[in-house]
C-alpha cells in the first residue's frame, strides 16, 4: 500500500486488545479510502506489517512499524478477515 497525493492517510483506524495491548486489528475503514480500495474491512486481524510478524507485539511497536513503513513509501499488512475463519 502507498500514499497518494489524492488522499491524506490509509483511511484506516487500528485498534488492540485494551489490556493486553497485543493483537492488532482494524477497527474501521473509511469508504473509498486507499484502505478500503486495497480490500481491506473492519474486524480484519493484523498479523504481519512488512514481513514482521505482530501478533504478538505492543501496541506502540505495532505503530512505530506502520510509521515506518510509511517514511519509506511501503507498506505491507497481511489480515485475516475474522468473519471468514473457520
């Protein structure tokens, strides 16, 4: 995922788990967004952001990730799509 100059952000919200501060997901995903026309959908589970597996990870590291990969113009998140598990 890259940022466009049409669109300021993902148009994503990211949450976790509020105690544990682990388990990344998204919590909403604004119509139209780069986000949302990557096929991204609330509920969505983070597991990895640029190859890095996050399931297990802080919050605040989860961030600092995205941020990275933002500066570098590169962004990769892999999901699952909870309401399609099994």
């Amino acid at each position: 995922m890259k940022r466009t100059n049409s669109y300021d952000g993902l148009g994503i919200l990211i949450s976790a788990d509020a105690e544990t501060r682990l388990n990344p997901c998204i919590r909403e995903v604004e119509p139209t967004s780069p986000s949302d026309r990557m096929g991204l959908r609330q509920g969505d589970r983070i597991i990895s952001i640029n190859g890095v597996n996050v399931e297990n990870v802080d919050f605040n590291d989860v961030l600092l990730l995205i941020k990275q990969g933002l500066n570098h113009n590169h962004l990769q998140l892999s999901v699952i799509n909870e309401s399609l598990s099994f």
